[in-house]
C-alpha cells in the first residue's frame, strides 16, 4: 500500500502549555532563510521537488509536524473546538489514537481524560508500557533493579509511554468541527529517554557459526540489556521484554544456539515416515506452532533510566543464518563419508540444518597445509563376526577440515594412495574446492542518528557555528537526470538527492521522516535499487532530524562523470544484445550470459572488504562495488554485477530489482529478481559466472535459493518486500535447455555428454547429497568405458569430464 504524505497544520497542546503547529514550524524556517537569498532558493528549489515527486504517489494519510522529546508521563492535549460528549462518537479512538507502528495497525493502549470546562482532551500513556525490562535474573549491580519490582525503571501505570523509539498519533476528525477528515492526520512523537541516544545494532556470524551482536558505546550507558521481545501481528510488541544477556561491553554472544530454533520438523526430518503421517507429504521445515514471534534488541542503561530500544532483530531472520547440527545421517555412513579410498572421493560438501530447519549445503574448508601422510594400527576383517580379525599397519593421509561458517570440524582419511604423488593429487581437490566456493561481498552502508549537538537534542547549539554551517542542506536539487526506482516519495526524493552527489539532504518537506525506522527503510531502498546512486557510504540524521547527512567516497564530479559513462556504456550494450523480436525470457538470458561473458570476479576487492569487515573498502577497490566495475573495467564483485543487470534489464525493459542478503548464511551479498512474463525469477550472475558449473543461479525459485541466498529486508519498503516472490522454476535454466534430469534418469545423458564432447554439464535435484553424486559418478564410469572420470557439482549442477581438474 502506498501512501501520500503532505505538510499540514495540526495543533497539539502538550501539558508544559507549548503550543506547537506545523504552521509555525514553517514559520521558524522561513524567518532563518529571509537574510540569506541563496538559502532561500535552495529552499524554495527542494519544496518545488518534494512536490513533484509526491504527485507520483497515491497515499492514505498525511503528516503532521513531528514532537521531539516527550515526557515518559505526559499527556499530549487536544484542544477542541466542539463538545465531543455530545457528539457522535462512541469512543475517543474515534477521534485519536495513538499507535506504535508506521502502517497504524497496533494500538498502544493509551488512556483518555475529558475536560468539559476548557474542551481539552488528554491522550495519557498507556496503563502497560512497551518495551519494558523484566528484572528477573538480574541482581542490584544491574541499573535499574528493586527487589520488590518485576520491571526495571518501573513507574507504574499510565506513567510512562515505554521504550519505543517513537510513536504514532493519529487524528480522524477536524479538531474544530469534529467532522471527519478526508485523510487522517499522523504526528510522529519521541519520548525524552534518560539516556538519549539508542544503540545501533548489527548481527554476524562468527567463524563457529555463533551470532554476534555489536554496537557502539552510547554516551551515558553504565550497562546494556541485550533483550528478547513478544510480537504478535496483532498487537506488536507487548509488555515487558526478557533479558538475555547483561553487559558493560559492546557485544554479546548467546550461550548456545539452541535459543534460536524456531522449528518442529526439520526439513531433513521432513520424509520420516512417523512424520509423514503425522503432517502429511511436504519437503519445508515445519515452524512452531506459536501466536507470537520473537524480536531482539539493545537497550542502554544507566541510573537513571534507559535509552530507546535498538533496531529490532527478528528471530526468525537469525535462525536463517544460525547453524544449529551437521545432519551426519544425511552423509553416507562413517566408513564411506570421512573414510574415502582415494582422493578423488573426498567429499565436497556437508549438509547442515540451520536453527529455523532449513537444510543447507555447506562447503567444506579442508586444512589442506595440516595435511599428512601417517600409519595407523587398524583390525582388518572380512567375515560378519570378525572371526578373521587380525590387526595390519595402514598407510593413510589424514585432512582434517571444518564445514564453512560452523564449528562443525572432522578429517577425511583417503585409505589408498600414491606416497609419490599424493600431494598434487590433494592439490586438485585444494583447486577443486576453490572452484565450488561462491562468491559474494557486497558493503553495508548503514545509518546513524547525529551525536549530541548535531541530531537529537541541540537546544545549546548556536546557528553560526561552523558544523551548523555544514549542516545546511544542498542547493544541488534538480530532478534526476536518470530513472528512479522507488515506492515512496520520500525514497524517490533520497534516490534523487543522492544520485546528484548532495552531502546535506533537507528533510523539512517530508514529515514523515522523523519516523526513523521508515527513514531508514526508505534510504536503503534508495541506495540498493538506484545503482546509478553512486559511493555511498555512510549517512547520519543532523539537525534534530531535519537534515540527512550523507558520505560518499567519491567526489560529486566523479560520481557525474561515472554515471554518464555507465548510462552510455549501458545504452551501447543493449543496442549489441537486445533485438527488437526478443522475448523477455530471451533479454534476461542475453543480459546474463553478456555480464558472464565480458566481467571477472574481483577476489583482490572482496578480499579487502573482508579485511574491512564489509564496511567499506581501500579507494582503488571503489569501482568494484558499482555497475562502473563490470561494465567499463569488465572487473567486479556481486554488487557491481547485481547493478549492472538492473541497469542493461532497465533499459532493455524489464522489471528488475536489487536483493540484498547473505550468501551461504554469512557473506554480504547482492543478486537481481526480474520479471518475466509477470513471474518474479531469481538471477544470480557473479554465481552464474563459472566456467564449469554455468548459471546455477538462472530462474530458481526461493525454495531452491534459500540453500545458499538468505535474503533480508534491506532492498525495499519492509510492506513491498513480500509482493517480490518467486515462486517457479519453469524457466530454470537448465530445464528450459533441455538439461534437468530426475536423478533416476541422469546417467545416460551424461554418459553420451561424455561421449560426444568429453565433459557433461546436467541438472538434478537441487538437494543432490555426496552420496548421490558418488553414486551417480560410479554409474557414469561403468556405463561409459571409463578408467577415470573427474568432476564435483553445486545445487544439483553435476560437471563431469574425461581430464584432470583444470586449474581455476
């Protein structure tokens, strides 16, 4: 659902008697901007294009001026120009109503209060606050805790809004007349936390495959609850939140894994039969059957009280990205999975069940330089009651290896080799591995709030100071030279300001941006589905929210000079690929196979992401990170092939978007959903640019992609992500080629592969297993005459050829 925000006036009569209007909010700007005639244009040149950006939108509702800094046990007053008691409402929410999410479906429960003799009408917190901290488990050291209370910080009923970083008021009649409003009016309103600033809060996975929350110290915090809340659809967060961990640093890790399962069935239990019948044929993990959902967050504390929650986590977003087991049941038994007769069977993969039940296909990281050559005293024995037992000296080779983003660990023994040549030999499984390895490494830009005296409380800043100068938003606020994605006037307008490099971005047109979290929303959107929105890094709310502040690691210049080489680049390279008679199925394969064909992955780029820890990346390594990488220096890494698909699918026609994720549950990624002929398929070109295993990654549906992209929210408007499914794979790549087989079928189309050009490239299930693959393999060679084969495969895709391993 889209909406339509609009500058209003609405008066809101707080309990210090201060009369505040969005009239007058104007008024103030007005009177700052009169003495200086270049501010004012600039002024007047952002509301021309907040106006003609919203005219492209249709929206339910409008936007008041924001109220910063309310009192934990104020009442907001409504001045009313009728007597609403014999009027006819029933309920005062008829008139107002107070909410605690963007889309004004969770009421908070907030109190009212009738004064007949001035016509005031007091909307009161509510009797139970959100956001509040059980003090169970904790003891006097943690700020905050009384024996006798259940909560910390309790002030008990209608005295406190709770700790949600703001707040909706919502008016349905005109406060004069009481008749109703065309569109509902929304004042965004904040309390005044005792520690003023919220913890940001960001989520890896650590080498073990534990997760790791961090943010950074909150000026004031003595302490920081890490919190577990209770969401429902219906009522949002409610109540008290449990405290999962208590902590002076700024990062905490669970205990266990174990508290982040959110299955009953795991998808690898799926096909037992006691659970067949207990919930019938499916192949997907079976969730727990619960009313409610689990968020987590940070809250600052001190002394004297405590901060805003942080950004809230889902659960069932980190479950995603959470190993829980190794599913060992899933691998051939002991004797054929870790103990192999030559090298060439040493397994690529382990299979894994992640914590919300999804199974997953995990590389292995072999410890290839710890690798040796040993004898070991084995029993020997051919007959069922080892009656012939006798014990022999076994040469072996031990490879001790851990599965990729786990602490899941073991070693491979290869029973029978060549002393002489036995480590090339490992050096082809070492290239081997390298080969099956995807790629990603995609850079987070994130958002902040200002420090103190930039955004948030700056009450004691002075307007001629320096950084205030620097506050001033750009003058450079012409429409966009190029086409915008976005779902929101406020996204289009960031998208816009961005692309023409502007540092500074006024705010005061967009009301509705004091609801921080939509912000956010809205300028990740902005960044993620605009490629041409070029080097951005970073941005910050200034200016007591008035001002967007964003960095860039290119100068603006540049970014221009960029951009028109990439639009050009872009329009010469539909104009080769795309033909007027081509179908949309025919364009998205053209685009495809053009990136695959022209770009290279840039290992040294990503490499130094890792070392940046994806938060941004040495200047000679910018250009990898944009669609310039691939389309003018054919060198990039998955958010430069993920921009330039959208762009050359943009221009050749198609609806495409920008994903963000993870790939393999950890690595920062970006991938593409275009549509074709109205169904959304997943496009994943860096993984699709192998030259062995080809487009792996071309038309999945999720079910399939979830193996090894977990998509998160970042792209788009959290209300637009879900309409972005896809749901088929009909125009997989490898089955509209004629090259997707049942496992049952397989061997002998690969078998006459091999036969005709040496080397078979086909498609199986995407679940295939070691053992599967194996099996398949074994077949092949007996069916086809040959001594020797080599090969490995990735989500179903089975290579195998006559000749050694090529190098990577």
């Amino acid at each position: 659902m889209k909406r339509k925000y609009q500058r209003i006036g609405i008066s809101v009569l707080l309990a210090s008697s201060l009369l505040l209007t969005a009239c007058q909010g104007q008024g103030e700007t007005k009177e700052k901007t009169d003495g200086d005639g270049k501010e004012k244009q600039a002024s007047m040149e952002t509301a021309k294009l907040a106006d003609s950006i919203r005219q492209k939108y249709e929206e339910n509702y409008v936007y008041a001026e924001p109220i910063k800094d309310v009192a934990r046990d104020e009442h907001l007053k409504l001045q009313m120009g009728f007597d609403i008691m014999n009027s006819e409402f029933t309920e005062y929410t008829q008139i107002v109503n107070v909410f605690k999410d963007a889309e004004l479906t969770q009421p908070i429960g907030s109190h009212f209060e009738w004064d007949e003799e001035t016509k005031e009408l007091e909307v009161t917190p509510p009797r139970w606050s959100v956001g509040g901290i059980m003090s169970e488990g904790l003891s006097e050291e943690d700020p905050g805790y009384q024996p006798a209370d259940t909560s910390l910080f309790d002030k008990g009923e209608l005295n406190d809004w709770g700790n949600l970083p703001q707040y909706y008021m919502v008016q349905y009649v005109d406060l004069e007349t009481g008749e109703q409003l065309e569109k509902p009016i929304v004042t965004v309103f904040t309390v005044d936390f005792e520690v003023d600033r919220a913890p940001k809060v960001s989520l890896s996975i650590d080498e073990d495959g534990i997760p790791v929350f961090r943010w950074k110290e909150v000026d004031g915090a003595e302490r920081y609850y890490v919190m577990s809340m209770t969401y429902s659809e219906e009522n949002g967060l409610s109540g008290d939140g449990w405290v999962e961990g208590s902590t002076t640093k700024t990062e905490w890790k669970p205990e266990s894994t174990a508290k982040f399962i959110t299955y009953d069935v795991s998808e690898a239990e799926r096909q037992d039969p006691a659970v067949v019948e207990k919930y019938g044929e499916g192949t997907g993990a079976i969730p727990k059957d619960s009313e409610y959902e689990t968020y987590y967050c940070v809250i600052a504390a001190s002394e004297d009280g405590t901060s805003a929650m942080s950004n809230l986590l889902d659960e069932k977003a980190i479950a995603r990205k959470v190993p829980y087991m190794e599913e060992v049941k899933m691998s051939l038994d002991q004797e054929g999975s870790n103990y192999v007769d030559s090298f060439a069977e040493m397994p690529s993969y382990k299979w894994v069940t992640m914590c919300d039940g999804t199974l997953v296909q995990k590389i292995i990281n072999y410890d290839f330089e710890n690798a040796k050559a040993t004898t070991e005293t084995w029993g020997e024995y051919e007959k069922e009651d080892m009656s012939d037992l006798k014990v022999v000296e076994k040469d072996i080779v031990k490879v001790p290896y851990v599965i990729d983003g786990t602490g899941f660990d073991g070693t491979v023994v290869i029973e029978n080799y060549n002393p002489d040549t036995w480590e090339e030999e490992l050096e082809r499984i070492h290239q081997r591995q390298e080969q099956l390895r995807s790629r990603g490494g995609a850079v987070t830009p994130e958002m902040t709030e200002g420090e103190s005296g930039e955004g948030g409380k700056n009450e004691d800043k002075k307007p001629d100071d320096a950084e205030s100068e620097d506050a001033k938003p750009e003058e450079n606020v012409q429409d966009a030279k190029y086409p915008v994605t976005a779902n929101s006037a406020l996204s289009e307008y960031l998208a816009v300001n961005m692309m023409n490099g502007n540092t500074r971005i006024d705010l005061k047109d967009f009301p509705e941006s004091a609801d921080t979290s939509y912000l956010l929303d809205a300028w990740e959107e902005a960044v993620y589905q605009n490629p041409l929105v070029i080097g951005v890094t970073s941005a910050s709310i200034l200016d007591d929210g008035r001002t967007l502040a964003v960095e860039y690691d290119t100068e603006a210049d540049v970014i221009k000079e960029k951009q028109k080489e990439i639009t050009e680049e872009v329009k010469k390279v539909v104009g080769q690929i795309i033909k007027d008679d081509m179908t949309e199925l025919e364009k998205e394969m053209a685009i495809n196979q053009y990136l695959c064909d022209t770009a290279e992955y840039d290992m040294e780029a990503l490499e130094n992401a890792e070392e940046n820890n994806f938060a941004g990346v040495d200047e000679e390594f910018n250009d990898s990170f944009t669609p310039y990488g691939v389309l003018l220096n054919q060198v990039g890494v998955c958010s430069s092939y993920a921009g330039a698909f959208k762009l050359l699918a943009q221009e050749a026609g198609l609806e495409c978007i920008v994903v963000t994720g993870n790939l393999d549950g950890d690595l920062p990624h970006a991938w593409n959903k275009v549509k074709i002929d109205g169904e959304w398929q997943i496009v994943d070109s860096t993984n699709n640019d192998n030259e062995l295993i080809l487009n792996a990654l071309l038309n999945l549906p999720d079910h399939a992609a979830d193996k090894v992209l977990v998509e998160d929210e970042r792209y788009a408007l959290d209300p637009i992500v879900k309409e972005y499914k896809a749901q088929t794979d009909e125009k997989e790549y490898y089955r509209i080629n004629g090259k997707f087989f049942e496992q049952s079928e397989i061997t002998k189309p690969l078998s006459e592969a091999l036969g005709k050009e040496g080397t078979a490239v086909l498609r199986t299930d995407y679940t295939l297993s070691d053992e599967e693959f194996m099996n398949i393999a074994q077949a092949v060679v007996e069916q086809s005459g040959q001594e020797e084969l080599s090969g490995y495969y990735w989500m179903g895709v089975i290579y195998l050829t006559k000749e050694e391993m090529a190098e990577p």
